[in-house]
C-alpha cells in the first residue's frame, strides 16, 4: 500500500462513519472518488467496514 492509498483509506472510513455528514450527492460522490483512489468500489468499502464495525 503506497502513502497514498493509505491516506485515502482513513479518509474513506472517517467519511463512512461520520454520523455527522450527510447522504447527499456531494458526500457520495466524494467516496466514490476516494473508493476509486484505491481501486475499490464505494459498496465495497461500505460492506467490509461494516462487517468489522461492532454493532451495538
């Protein structure tokens, strides 16, 4: 993993898990931009990260 796509991972979690930041168009776009960054596809990043988020 380069630096890169390392940076790009923790802006993916932190723009997945923000209960703060809306679901609109501009939010979506911006993961999918970054999912891309690391070849990966938005639903993708979503599932795993949500299998190993701990579910209350």
């Amino acid at each position: 993993m380069t630096k890169e796509q390392a940076i790009a991972a923790i802006e993916l979690v932190e723009l997945l898990y923000d209960p703060t930041r809306s679901d609109d168009a501009d939010t979506r776009a911006v993961v999918a931009a970054t999912a891309a960054r690391l070849g990966i596809r938005p639903i993708d990043a979503a599932i795993t990260l949500s299998e190993r988020h701990p579910h209350p």
